[in-house]
C-alpha cells in the first residue's frame, strides 16, 4: 500500500498517479477483506 501513494506523489512518471491509485485501492479492498476472515479454531 505504501508504494501506491509513493506511486502516487512522485513528480517524475505522468502515469504515476493511475497506478498508485488502482494499487492503494486494491491493497485496501484486500486489508478490509483479509481482516473480516475468520480463522480457523485448532
């Protein structure tokens, strides 16, 4: 997640801004999904 808004704050790749948004998003979606599993008992 931390390279999205890396991605998304450089000056230097014009495309920088799309990538690291998709990324942030993804890895949020995937944080919020991850952390509502519920693990197994043993």
């Amino acid at each position: 997640m931390l390279m999205g808004v890396v991605l998304m704050l450089q000056p230097h790749w014009g495309e920088g801004l799309r990538y690291g948004f998709f990324a942030t998003a993804f890895f949020t979606v995937l944080h919020i999904v991850t952390s509502h599993m519920q693990l197994e008992k043993r």
